[in-house]
C-alpha cells in the first residue's frame, strides 16, 4: 500500500497546484492561490483512499480483467483525498475552527498571513473569504482529477458504475455537512427519540456513505467486481461508516484533537445535535434536560468554555457514553457479520473487517 499512497500523494499535489500554475501570468494574487493550494491536505489521514485500496485489494486487486491499473486506482483515490481537502476547508470556516490535525486551518493561514503583509481590509474576512474560494477550486481540481482516471480505454459500464457512485458520494456528502451545520440553528430541540433518528440520518448522510460504503463500493468495482459484490460493499460500508462517524462524535467530546483534527468540545460550543447528544437527554429528567439544552443553545455566548465543561460532564455522568460504546460495538458487529456474508475469500474478508474494526476503534488506526 505504500507505493500505491506515494503515487496518490504526488497525483494529488500535481492534480490540485496544477490550476494555479497555469495561471501564474495573472499576478500576485495567483502566488497567494498557489501557497494557499500548498498548504491544504497538510493534515489529511488519507483514510478514504485506504479503504479504497483494502477493498480493491479484497477482491483480487490487479487480477481481473477489467481491473483498473494501480495508476488509475491512485487518481481514484486522489480524487476522494481531494474532495475531502475542501470538505475539511469549508467545515473549518462553518464550525470557525482555527486548527485541524495540529496544523493552522486555511482560513486562520490566509488572515494571518494578511495581517503580516500589512494588506489592506479586514484580515479575518480575508481569510474566511478566500478559503471558501480555495475551496471551491479544489472541489473542481477533485472532479478533474476522478474524470482522469475513467477515461478511456476502460469498460463503458464499469466507468458509468463509478461515475454513479462518485457523483452520489459528494453530493450525499454536501447534504450532510449542511444538515450538520443548519440543524443547530433552530431553537426548537425534538424529542430525544426523533433527535437520536435525525442524528443518525445525518451519520448515514454526511459521513458512512461518503468516508467509507462508496471508498469500498468503488474499490471493488476497480477491481472488476460485479454489481452484486459492490452492492455487498455499499451494505458493509454504511454499517461500519455508522460506527466511525459515532465514534468520531465521541471523540469530538470526549477525545484528542489529534485524533478528531478540531479542539475537543467543538461540536459542543456549535450546538451540534449528535446522536450522543440524543442519548444524553434520553437519560435527563426534564428540568435537567432544559438546563442542558439550554446550554448547548449558547455556545455563543461568554463563558463558553465553561459551558462545554458542563455539557461534558453531564453527558458523563448521564450513561450516555456507555450506551453509545453499545450502538458503536453492534455496528461493528453488523459490519462484520455483512463481510463475512459475502463471497470474497478469507484473506480478502479479513482485509475488510481489519478496516472496519480499526476506524471504528477509540483510536482510529486508519
């Protein structure tokens, strides 16, 4: 898998400076899209691509006549590495997140750098402005960069297949992530059985189709799969997206930022309504239920950080915690059980539940 990451890492920095570089006769405004370009996927984990490859891998990798060279498989994986580059520089400006991974966001880089130039205006806006159109660019850079890898000669139905599950990943994708931002906004908070259905709707949407179904979905039909083989993959897939994505809300409560990219207690000051939030009020009498929401709905105001302490500590004390452990174990379980359903032999089953134990895990190996 290393060969297959360093091609990916170079297609992936020829494929999104190379806009940039052509327009270099357009002034110095261009260096500041080159350096900003530069400093995007700094800290990416490139976990789609390795899902990517595990399930090529798992179904015969290079073995089957219509399976797509390693090269081909790389723009693939570029493709979804890039597309989650802009994910990551829009996310960072909706949730104002000023860090991802140990690494400066886009935005924060570009209003710092605005501010030590001297340039003129405002340095925040600057930076949140220009990063929304850096991230427009790399979005199109990804598009490109997928449309590489299908193009001819390979077979007419495999290319439409991966076409389909490309353009459903990202636009399911950007769906999500506008569920995730706008559901915060409004004041009325559902009943916790409706929040926890919501949440996990929003789990299936913006993360387990996107970060891990379709990477398994299209790894297997670049390596020749059958549709029936894909579809096994797309099943297999969303339950074990499920349990990364819950596990990540956890994290994003409970764990290191080095593991979630953002500050611990993010989606907390946005009010983000998870589906561990849902689990918390289920277990809250309903004056400490209004105290609760009431906080999570003010994440705005002074003191904020205190709040979220608060916030944290009732979702501990709750139970919370350890039924979401619960729901997190059983889909893992479910995503095992679909793998070892399917027809593929025991190396390449033991390939998939090694990738779905270990980004479901407390520590996100992949």
């Amino acid at each position: 898998m290393d060969d297959f990451l360093a091609a990916l890492t170079a297609v992936r920095h020829r494929m999104v400076l190379a806009f940039a570089e052509r327009h270099r006769d357009k002034g110095p405004a261009t260096d500041v899209l080159i350096d900003a370009l530069a400093h995007t996927g700094r800290s990416g984990l490139r976990r789609r691509p390795k899902l990517l490859w595990f399930s090529y891998q798992a179904h015969g990798g290079n073995a089957h006549p219509k399976a797509l060279s390693h090269y081909r498989l790389a723009l693939i994986g570029a493709s979804l590495e890039i597309f989650q580059d802009a994910a990551n520089i829009h996310d960072d400006i909706v949730d104002r997140s000023a860090t991802r991974r140990g690494h400066t966001s886009l935005a924060t880089y570009l209003s710092e750098h605005h501010y030590a130039e001297g340039w003129l205006g405002d340095p925040t806006h600057f930076g949140m402005a220009l990063a929304l159109l850096v991230g427009d660019i790399v979005l199109l850079a990804g598009d490109r960069t997928f449309r590489y890898a299908v193009e001819d000669p390979i077979d007419p139905e495999q290319r439409a297949f991966l076409t389909r599950l490309h353009e459903e990943c990202n636009s399911e994708a950007a769906l999500g992530y506008f569920l995730d931002a706008a559901g915060p906004r409004f004041p009325d908070m559902p009943e916790p059985d409706v929040l926890v259905e919501q949440a996990m709707g929003v789990v299936r949407t913006k993360s387990a189709r996107f970060r891990v179904a379709m990477p398994f979905a299209m790894g297997a039909a670049a390596a020749g799969a059958d549709r029936e083989a894909c579809d096994a993959m797309i099943k297999c897939g969303l339950l074990a997206g499920e349990a990364f994505q819950l596990r990540d809300d956890q994290l994003s409560t409970t764990g290191s930022p080095t593991l979630t990219g953002k500050p611990v207690g993010g989606d907390l000051q946005e009010g983000k309504r998870t589906a561990l939030i849902g689990l918390t009020l289920q277990r809250l009498s309903p004056a400490d239920r209004r105290t609760f929401i009431r906080a999570l709905q003010r994440g705005d105001a002074p003191l904020a950080e205190e709040r979220v302490l608060f916030l944290q500590q009732v979702i501990a004390q709750s139970g919370a915690l350890e039924v979401l452990e619960e729901l997190i174990q059983t889909k893992v379980r479910q995503a095992t059980e679909a793998i070892e359903a399917t027809n593929l032999d025991p190396t390449g089953k033991a390939l998939l539940e090694y990738a779905t134990v270990a980004i479901s895990s407390p520590h996100q190996h992949i």
